[in-house]
C-alpha cells in the first residue's frame, strides 16, 4: 500500500482571511488545520484549554509565519469563555472570517458500563461546545454577512462502533447542529460545513483507544492506514476557502473505505 503524500506547499487560498482555531494546541487536527491556515496565507488566532501547550503550538506557528500568533486560552464548555474568545480575535485581528470548530472528547466504554459521567463529559465537549462556538461565531458573522464555519464531526456519527456511544451521538449531532446552522446563516451568505474524518492518528488518540483497536481501524481503511492529520486539514481549508463558496449545510467524509 503506499504512504501518504507529500506535505503540501501553500497557494494562498486563505490570503487576507482571519481564522480562530479551538483545540489547537499538541498533534492533533487542531494544530495541523491551524499550521495550515497559516501556510495558506490566513491569519490565525488559536485556543485551547490547556495554557502550556498552547503557548508551545502558538511559538511554533510564530516560527512558520514570522510574527506573534494570538493565542487566547478558552475552555469551549463555558460560554463566557467562548464570547471572550470571539472578542480576543476581534480586538487582536479586526474580525473573524473563518471559525474552525475542533475540539472534541472521546473515549471507550459500553452502553451498559458507561457512567453519567462519561456520558455527559463527551457531549458537552463534543457536541455542546459546538452549539457554543457557532452561536457567538454566527452572532459576529450574521450581522456582517460574511464568514465560514467549519466544525469537526466524524464518520462515527454514521456509523456504529462498540463502546462509541456516547462519542457517535455527539459527532451525529455535531451534523445537525451543522445543517440546521446553515439554514439559518444562508441569508446573510455565511457558511456552515463540516468535516467527518474516519481515522487520523496522533499521540493524543493513543492515549484513549488501545493501540490493537487502532490496529483493526487501520485495517478496515482502503489505503492500509490512518489519514495524517494534514490530509483532514486540507479539507477544512477547502471548506474554509472560497473554492467551496456554493457548499452549505454539508458535511464531507475524510475517509478511504475498505473494498
């Protein structure tokens, strides 16, 4: 099977546009669609809950776009936390024209052992944290006619899997939440799309499903192997671009089927 291709080179396709990445801190999507944001010509303004890693992925932006990267600490789970955000971006770059809305909690644990806890723990990151980000980015967005959101789902919330209960709700309501918003927003030509990424890999993901599950993941994809995080990345700036300017309202499967 072959492995993935090279890193791309940017083109520009978000030149003069000001993007807010949530979860964008360590090795994940986050940071991957934030460094590629930055190499396609945006600015970017980038958040996450946990402060020491946050600076580290911002000084690493910095290295790539030659000055400061705003970096505006924010738990996605309070809302006073996620207007504050919203405003940071404003104060720090005039406005925001595309919010990337990452985070997201997962784990593994079936239906009848699943806690209260783990149940709730998921959906108010995952799906909650969502409703959150698109409220105060479309309270921005609306009343200037202009801006993109792009919110991360995942295959599973069309698909089954054991022990991904509470996480498949979540993303399958990550897509409504999706379709509904881009109804509202259409009028004033502002944008809601999402991305439904199968299995993409980094070291956070290890540490919450045993490395023999990601194995039988792996498997079940056609290319015999996990998307790099930059390969989803791509598809957020496509949808986050002005080459996706007619979609609305969809969400885009990241993913490579088993024949």
């Amino acid at each position: 099977m072959p492995g993935p291709p090279e890193y791309p080179r940017g083109r520009g396709l978000l030149d003069g546009k000001v993007v807010v990445v949530t979860a964008a801190a360590g090795t994940g999507i986050g940071f991957a669609t934030a460094r590629r944001c930055a190499e396609e010509g945006a600015s970017v303004v980038v958040s996450d809950h946990h402060e020491r890693r946050l600076a580290e992925a911002a000084g690493r932006l910095a290295e790539i776009t030659g000055s400061p990267v705003p970096a505006v600490r924010c738990d996605v789970t309070v809302d006073a936390d996620v207007t504050h955000l919203v405003e940071a971006a404003v104060s720090e770059a005039g406005r925001v024209d595309v919010m990337v809305n990452n985070a997201g909690l997962g784990g593994t644990a079936r239906l009848v052992d699943m806690t209260d806890e783990q149940w709730r723990s998921v959906l108010d990151v995952t799906l909650n944290a969502t409703f959150l980000c698109t409220r105060a980015a479309l309270r921005h967005m609306l009343p200037r006619a202009s801006g993109v959101i792009v919110n991360n789902a995942s295959v599973l919330g069309w698909r089954g899997q054991v022990g991904q209960a509470h996480y498949a709700a979540a993303k399958a309501g990550v897509m409504a939440l999706t379709r509904c918003a881009a109804l509202e927003a259409a009028e004033a030509g502002v944008r809601v799309n999402a991305v439904a990424p199968s299995l993409a890999i980094h070291p956070f993901l290890s540490k919450v499903i045993a490395e023999e599950e990601l194995e039988e993941l792996r498997l079940l994809e056609a290319f015999g192997r996990s998307a790099e995080t930059w390969e989803v990345a791509n598809v957020i700036v496509f949808l986050a671009s002005d080459y996706s300017s007619y979609m609305t309202g969809e969400v885009v499967s990241v993913s490579s089927q088993h024949p």
